[in-house]
C-alpha cells in the first residue's frame, strides 16, 4: 500500500443528509457542544436547530435525561447550517467532536454499545476503498492519524457518559427502565422536564 493519509476533499458529503433517507444522517452532539454551537449560530445570524438524541428516560424522578442531541438539517438544501459551499465548514475551529473524528464514527448498536466504524459515504473513503477494507488498527491509526485520537476520545466520551448513568442507577439516584412500552414513552416524552447528563 503507497503512504495514504486521510485529507478532507471539502466536498460536504459529511454536513448533508443522505439524499433519499430523511433524517438519517446523524451528528450527535454534547450538550457544551450545543451550548457553543448556539452563540456560534447567533453570531452568524444562522438558523442553528437541535432535536434530542440519545435519551433516557429516569421513571425514578421523572425526568428524561439527555446525553446527547442532533443538528436538524432542515434547511433548504438540507444540511449543516454551519457549512457553505465555496469554503465548506466554516467553524474548523469550534467543529463538535464527532465532526472532528470523521470519517471515523461511532455506529450505535443499542443504547449502551457503540462501536468505532469509517463513514461509506466519505469521498475519500470512496476513492480509497480498495486500501481501506482490510486495513488492521495501526494502518487505520496512520492513514487518519489527526482524526483517529478524536474517534477515541469520542468513544471515550460515548463510554464516560453511559458509565455515568449506570453509576446513578447503582447509587439509586435514578431508575431507567429496561423494558418500556412505546406509549408510555411518548408519553414521557411529552410530560417530563429535561436534565442534560455531562460528563
């Protein structure tokens, strides 16, 4: 295999939704992220929308506890309000971790279990396939040398949060429910405040 290193081809591919899955491309982001974003958007005079992502809901004090949120992309062509065409992201410098990590991701296999995965949709990934479909760790740590110490602490960060809420449920702080019925989470949904989990 010649040296590949990973470099951004700014083609924006990572800021859109995937075209013909709405809703499907999915940039978590923390609630500090949130926080930064939203001064960030202010300042920019741009239209910057959340929704919740990873929740839990907490029958003990009724609440749902928030541990991470994802952009809306529903603007008019449907992608990052932070992105723009002739320069690409326009906050490198502020971007959230998981902008920072990709094309690695951290693909969610239930609410507790997340595993570290390289975006498809990726134009480099896609020009680069045939090096990258069998590539071991280190190669993978070489080829994207600047993202994959970001992919880690993501991970980390993923784990740190979800430890965090099984701590509380040990101390008997809060009861998450392993079994819920889909209307008594709607319901939930609906009626009970919000408490953001940092970690």
């Amino acid at each position: 295999m010649n040296k590949l290193i990973y470099e951004c081809m700014k083609c924006g591919i990572c800021c859109f939704e995937i075209p013909g899955n709405p809703g499907t491309k999915r940039i978590p982001l923390y609630p500090e992220e949130v926080s930064e974003l939203i001064k960030i958007a202010k300042n920019k005079n741009l239209n910057f929308k959340v929704i919740e992502d990873l929740v839990f809901p907490d029958i003990l004090n009724q609440k749902i506890l928030v541990l991470t949120y994802k952009i809306i992309l529903d603007n008019e062509d449907q992608c990052c309000p932070f992105y723009e065409k002739s320069v690409g992201c326009t906050i490198q410098n502020s971007k959230p971790l998981a902008c920072q990590a990709y094309p690695l991701a951290l693909k969610r296999l239930d609410a507790f279990r997340f595993e570290l995965s390289i975006d498809t949709l990726c134009n480099f990934v896609i020009k680069s396939y045939d090096n990258l479909k069998n590539i071991d760790l280190e190669k993978l740590k070489e080829i994207f040398k600047d993202e994959y110490p970001k992919a880690e602490k993501f991970y980390r960060k993923n784990k740190n949060l979800q430890f965090e809420i099984r701590r509380l449920e040990v101390e008997n702080k809060i009861k998450i429910p392993r079994e819920i019925e889909i209307v008594n989470y709607n319901n939930f949904l609906k009626e009970w405040q919000r408490e953001e989990i940092t970690v």
